[in-house]
C-alpha cells in the first residue's frame, strides 16, 4: 500500500530529503521546469543526465558550476549533471545504452512542429528495452479544452481544438501506448522565479485584460518539481494527474498581487474584445479557452502545495529574483502561459 505520509523536507515538498537514496535520474529537456528538477535531484544526491539541444560546451558556460555559498563571497563546488544533446531536427540523438540503466525518466520536451513526440519517436524503442521504473510526461490542461469556466479533473478527456493542445493529446496517446506506463502530469500556466509578471511591469510592458468571466489556473515551478518528485516516491504511475494550485482567478488579479508587491501603478484596463485582434496567434489562443483545473488527486495522494495560491507563490518569487539565485538564461521573463 502505497503511503501518505508528508514529506519531512524543509524545502521543496515531496523531495524525501531525510529519506531520500541515491538514484540516477534522465530528465528529457533542459528548460525551465527540466533544469529546475535537476538542480533539486543534484541537492538531493542523485546521479542526473539531462538532454539539451545546444551543445555541453554552451550549456556550461550558460550554467556555471560554481555558485557562492551562503553568507560568503567565495564559490562553492556543485554537483553537476551530465549533460548530452539532444537535437530532433538536426539528427542528434543520445546513446541512452550508454548512460543508463535509469531508475527514472521524465520527459519535459513539448510537441515538435508536426505534432510528433520527439522522445517517442527517436529514443521510444531504446526506453523501452531498458524501461526504467518509473516515467513521468509533462503536459498541458490545454487538452481539457474550452469549459466556459467550469472546472476539469482526470476524468475529463481531452476536447481542444487549439492545434498545440490536440498536440499534445497525441503526444499523450503515445506516451500511454508505449508500455512504459507513465504518469503523464497536465501542468496549467507555470510562473517562478524569471517567469513573472515583475519584469514587465518594471519594463512597463504588463497589460491588465479584462475579459469576463475569463480565468486562468497556474502552479509554481517549485510544486511541478515537488508533485514530480512525490510521485516518483510513493510510485504512481500509469494515469493522469492534474498538477496545479488552489486557486485559477482572473489575470488582473494576479497582475494587482504583483504590483502591490512592487509598489508601482497597474497599466490601464484593456477590454479582451478591444485589443484581441491586435494579439499575435499564441497570446490569443491563451484567452479563447477559459477553465478551471482540480487538483484534488494529486492532494488525494498526499502532495501538500508549497505555493497553495499565487499570493504565496509570487511573494517567494520575488525574493529569489531580488536575491539573484537563479539561472535566467533558462528563464524567460513575458508572463505566464495560460492554463
């Protein structure tokens, strides 16, 4: 029977910490969520190989190995993942033989242009003949569709008709028909330090859209990272899990949070109807489907959020940004994707 208990790290929750044993982990894309798993598996102990498509050398210089210690001017030795690239279009392709054996995978690589799974297409026969343990797939609640409001769980199937949504519904579909049983985790719009709404107000490039009725469910980068490393722990495989905060609520509402924080004005509000036709296709496409995300069984399975909403969420963002203890280069600072 699989546990429930709370997990005892100070830190990111379900990392297991006290508990925690050596494993060595292949996380498939070195993006924002990839690289921040990663930094958490090497602060566990844990053996990482991480994919990326630019090659070792950049990736080094992009990603030093020597931040400072705490309450010292003098750089402190890190563990570092073994990086490998992985390029799809240009016929890169990693040895996973020769890396392996893992004690688990996850996939963080989106879609390609064709709506093909990379990671299923070129390395699904090598994951298969060594299948590790545990496989997890990081999605979208994009596929859920247009719900005008309602709220969507697990047992919703997917109904998108945005391309890069249905994409990831057929992404999905190949992750579950592998044999691999993974867990595929829909993740909404996912905010975190580098990835808020802080930069562009500083810039004065924030909007305040209102459309009504209009919703958006989010989670911070720290709690994918937790509810993929609960997940791991307690061994749920083989479903669908939506990982999210208790909270979807208007942009504004977040935006307001944000500058309250900052101390500085909000931008002028926008009617969704005034200005949508002057929004490029992949701004647009975030506010012609408005749902609300349950994360009710990923809490039925013990996972206790860090971040409950984004007022907790954006207060310990802002700290780290301030504080500069994080990489930007793999964090991009336009906002926050729709969920």
């Amino acid at each position: 029977m699989v546990s429930r208990v709370k997990s005892r790290n100070p830190g990111i929750p379900g990392s297991g910490r006290a508990r925690s044993e050596p494993q060595r982990w292949l996380v498939l894309g070195g993006g924002y969520c990839g690289m921040r798993l990663v930094d958490q598996l090497l602060d566990l102990g844990h053996d990482v190989v991480v994919t990326h498509r630019a090659s070792t050398d950049r990736y080094a210089i992009h990603h030093p190995s020597a931040p400072l210690a705490p309450n010292t001017s003098s750089p402190r030795p890190r563990p570092q993942p073994r990086v490998v690239v992985f390029d799809d279009a240009q016929g890169i392709v990693p040895d996973l033989s020769a890396l392996g054996p893992f004690t688990a995978v996850i996939s963080t690589i989106p879609p390609g242009k064709d709506g093909v799974d990379p990671v299923q297409d070129r390395l699904g026969t090598a994951l298969r003949q060594d299948a590790p343990p545990w496989v997890g797939y990081l999605s979208t609640s994009g596929v859920y569709g247009d719900l005008q409001g309602d709220w969507a769980d697990e047992s919703l199937p997917p109904r998108s008709r945005i391309p890069r949504s249905r994409h990831r519904t057929h992404c999905e579909a190949a992750w579950q028909a592998s044999g691999l049983a993974p867990l595929i985790l829909r993740l909404p719009g996912i905010y975190g330090p580098g990835r808020s709404p802080f930069s562009r107000l500083h810039q004065r490039r924030a909007r305040m859209i209102h459309k009504p009725r209009q919703v958006f469910s989010r989670v911070h980068v720290d709690d994918v990272v937790g509810a993929v490393l609960w997940c791991r722990r307690h061994g749920y495989r083989d479903t669908v899990v939506n990982v999210c905060d208790n909270r979807p609520c208007p942009s504004s509402e977040l935006l307001g949070m944000a500058a309250h924080l900052l101390g500085c004005k909000l931008p002028p509000c926008e009617r969704y109807r005034d200005v949508k036709d002057s929004m490029g296709t992949m701004a647009r496409s975030f506010w012609l489907e408005n749902r609300r995300i349950s994360n009710r069984r990923l809490l039925s399975w013990g996972y206790v959020l860090r971040y409950p909403t984004y007022r907790e969420g954006l207060v310990a963002t802002l700290a780290e940004e301030r504080g500069g203890n994080f990489n930007p280069v793999y964090h991009r600072a336009d906002g926050l994707l729709a969920g």
